[in-house]
C-alpha cells in the first residue's frame, strides 16, 4: 500500500485536509476465506461501523466488509455539521406528515446529537468538537420564514437554542455582506469527520466485530432463510444482514439503487486566515438556503467550503476551481486565496430528502439516503439498527415508515433527470 500522505481513495476524488491531519490511518486485514455470522454488514462508514459495535458488545457474531479503506467514503470526508433535526426543518416536515411524527422525528435526531456526543466522550475519541451553526439565507425574501422557524422549534418542539439574527447580525458573524438574515443555533456543531470514523473503526474491533478493508461486495442473496454475501474472496454467510453503503449501493441491490441516488459533492481547504479576522468569528459552521446548498466553517484557522453549482456523478478537472469562485462570492476579499487541499465524494439522496430504511428482501434491511444531513443521524441509524436485532428499541420504525419513492426513469433514465432538475434547482437558486 502507499504511504498514508499519498493514499488516494480509489472512490471519492482529491486528497482531504481531514487524511492530512490524522496521521497514520490505521489499516484493517482484507477478507480473506469464507466466514459464518449472526449478522454480515456491508459498508464501514458510520452506520455499518456503529451498527457492528452496539452488536458485538451484546455478544452477537458480526462480519463487516467495506469496498475501500475506511474513511474513504462520505463518513470520513464530509463537512463535519451536525446540524439539527432533520433534513427539512420541523414545520416542513410538520406539513406533509403531520406534528406527531414530525416531532417524534425531530426528537430521534436530538438523540442522535446526544449519542454522537457521548459516544465519543466516553471512547475518548477526540473529535475536535466546535459549538454553533448559522443557517443563513441568500434571498431577503425568506426572512419571515427564518424568523418562524426559530420561534416554532423553542415553542412546538422544545428546542430554545436557536435564536434569529437580523441582516446586520448575520452580517456580522458571517464577516460577509453577502446573506440577509438566517437562525444561529447553540445547540449544535461541527466535528473532525474522520477523526470520528478511525475512533469508532478501533471501537468496533475491540468489541469483537470482525472488520474487513478493501472487501467489496459483489452479490448478496437470500435463500433457506440465510443471507449469502459473495466477495472476491470469500463467502458471508448469515441469518441477517444490513445494506449501509448509502452513496456507494451501485448496482448490488436494485431496490436501493432504485431509492438512493449518489451525488458528487466537493470541499476545499484554504491557507490559515490569520490575515482575515472578520471571517467567522465565532466559529461556527454555516450552511445557506440555496437547494443546492453551500456549506462551510473556519476550522483550526482554514476556511473548509463545500459546494458546486450543480450535482453530478461526474468529478470537475479543477476541484480547486470551482471551489474558490464560491468563496470569491461570499468573501470577495479570499477571491484569489490559496486552497491547500481539495476533494469530494458521493453524497446519497433520495427524492424527498428523507432516510430511506426498508427491508430489501428477508432478513436483509437497508439504511441509507441521508442526504446530507448524515453526521449524526447515520451514526444513530446503525445503533437503532442493532436495536432492533437485539429487540430493544422499534425507533428505526419512525424512518421505515416514511414514504420515499423510487427515482423516476428507471436506472438509464434516473441519472440525466436529476441532473436536469438539480440544474434547474441551481438555477432557481440565482434568481
């Protein structure tokens, strides 16, 4: 294998800062041989990972493989916001399902916040946690909608922590002119992503569940009440199994490829702003209005801005390119600033932006789909998940039970439509 500082993962394009801060990433054993288990996990990011641990704690037998090394995939090359509730803000969601399960939804993701927190504390996995978020908008004419929102979530769902913030505030934190108004929310964060995938690796493993790097999954299959999983080099065999490669399903099983849809999403990395001062002075991690959303924090004294203006499969010649136009719009000042480091990754969605968790065939779940709002909430999904195999807790139910149809065009057709409407969204996102 290559050194650490040269490790290019064969899935998600460019060299992340988080893989240049880490060190040496541990490595994991490829499976080798055929092998027999309670419960066989395909994909080692933060759901297939939690979900080996909180099993093999409980004495059940787990098998986990993963296509590449752990942390190549979106776990462990994200933007690190927690964020709050889930993908839709409460009264969205509160419209189309109703207040009960909108707000039973809300309060499994302040669990997830929670279980995130906690989980990293008490396996003393340093994560380099950042308090506050600004959600911000980039038309005036939303600002009666953030002021409802921060109004709504302290008195229907419990959650006093977010607090509105004028032009001139919003202004002020985000050191730019470029939004009108948005929500700041001291209830949440943002993280070193992959920090928290290498901890919770070394967690799992410890707890008896057997890991497995550089093992792709080529079949899976049910049959006599067994679930087989084919490898290249060997066979899985088991009484239950969990499909958790969100953005990386490919064509390995096709209703999830059929309700998941990978995007690519890119990040960059500046030079320290120690010149820049105004530049988020507080700290907090920021995500604006647009559908295709820009996301971005200061993080040990880098600007790290995710975005593109329109979502493909595809990866851009120049990551670095289209990153720094973004930055040049918000903060004309860092128009022509250095990025250090530049790299992307599949990002998994589903239609209405909402979890996908079904049982694909027997005795086979998949979860995935979380459409960038995955930090906290995959990590909490892999946990429901064991829960339910060790009949503790029916919460993943909540997710199940939402309705997310399949992409429409069937698997030539789904591609180029979404590209179409994507661009259509960005578009709409200028005007």
């Amino acid at each position: 294998m290559a050194p650490q500082e040269m490790w290019q993962s064969p899935i998600s394009p460019g060299l992340s800062w988080y893989q240049a801060t880490v060190g040496e990433r541990p490595t994991y054993a490829a499976l080798d041989g055929s092998r027999t288990c309670d419960v066989a996990i395909i994909g080692g990011g933060y759901t297939g990972l939690q979900a080996a641990y909180h099993l093999a704690k409980s004495g059940v037998s787990v098998v986990l493989i993963e296509a590449c090394r752990f942390g190549d995939g979106a776990s462990g090359r994200n933007g690190g916001q927690l964020g709050t509730g889930q993908r839709w803000w409460p009264e969205e969601l509160e419209e189309k399902i109703g207040y009960q399960r909108s707000k039973a939804l809300f309060e499994v993701a302040e669990a997830a916040k929670r279980h995130l927190l906690d989980f990293a504390s008490e396996h003393e996995i340093e994560i380099d946690f950042v308090p506050g978020q600004l959600n911000v908008a980039h038309k005036a004419s939303y600002e009666r909608d953030y002021r409802e929102n921060a109004e709504i979530a302290a008195q229907r769902y419990d959650y006093p922590h977010i607090r509105f913030m004028d032009k001139r505030e919003t202004q002020e934190r985000l050191g730019s002119k470029r939004f009108h108004c948005g929500v700041r929310d001291l209830g949440t964060g943002h993280i070193h992503p992959l920090k928290l995938l290498i901890g919770l690796a070394r967690v799992a493993a410890n707890a008896g569940a057997d890991i497995f790097e550089m093992t792709k999954a080529t079949a899976i299959r049910q049959s006599g009440g067994k679930v087989t999983i084919e490898t290249e080099k060997g066979t899985i065999t088991a009484d239950r199994a969990l499909i958790a490669c969100n953005g990386h399903i490919g064509n390995l099983e096709p209703v999830t490829a059929s309700h998941v849809m990978p995007i690519r999403s890119f990040i960059g990395a500046t030079v320290p702003l120690d010149g820049y001062p105004d530049v988020l002075p507080g700290g907090e991690a920021v995500a604006d209005s647009r559908f295709v959303v820009r996301y971005f924090r200061k993080f040990e004294g880098r600007l790290l801005f995710g975005g593109r203006e329109a979502y493909t499969a595809d990866n851009p010649r120049d990551i670095s390119q289209h990153i720094r136009r973004q930055i040049g719009e918000i903060y004309p000042d860092l128009k022509d600033i250095e990025i250090t480091h530049a790299w992307g990754g599949s990002v998994g969605i589903t239609l209405p932006r909402q979890l996908f968790v079904r049982e694909v065939m027997p005795g086979v779940t998949s979860i995935g789909g979380y459409s960038g709002h995955g930090v906290m909430l995959s990590n909490y999904c892999g946990k429901l998940y064991a829960e339910t195999v060790l009949g503790k807790s029916g919460d993943l139910d909540l997710f199940r039970s939402l309705d997310i149809p399949a992409f429409p065009g069937g698997a030539r057709m789904r591609a180029p439509l979404l590209f179409l409407a994507l661009s259509w969204f960005a578009l709409r996102d200028k005007f």
